[in-house]
C-alpha cells in the first residue's frame, strides 16, 4: 500500500462461505461495500477482512472511514 493513496485496487479477494453459527468476530473488520464512491443508498453489503492480528482495535478502520468500492472510477 502506498502512504496517502485514496483509491487503490483490491487484490484478488479468496471468498468463503460459512455457517452464521460459526461466524468469528475477533481479529476481522466488517467493510462495508459500495457500488459507487457516492456512499449513499448504493450500500451493497459486510465483508468481513482479516486484519493483521486478533488485538488490532477495528476502530482505526471505521474512523478512517475504509470502505470497498465496487466500481472502477
């Protein structure tokens, strides 16, 4: 990642499916994902990124406000 890039591309992302009952919260970020920058009703869904550690506070996420988008812009 290059300091202060607004946009960067998202990798190749490897989905799984998995049971609710079996759904781990710690050590995950729920991203919300767009389908455009605008943010707006365009609210598709959570993903669920791993961050780097189970104690990495997702808070610096949200406060940063990271979210996916799906369009290329």
């Amino acid at each position: 990642m290059i300091p202060k890039e607004l946009y960067p591309e998202l990798p190749v992302v490897h989905v799984t499916a998995i049971d609710r009952k079996d759904i781990v919260s710690a050590g995950f970020y729920d991203c919300p994902v767009y389908v455009t920058s605008m943010r707006g009703g365009t609210y598709v869904f959570l993903a669920k990124l791993k961050m780097e550690s189970d104690e990495f506070d997702a808070r610096l996420w949200i406060l940063a406000g990271v979210a996916m988008i799906m369009a290329p812009e």
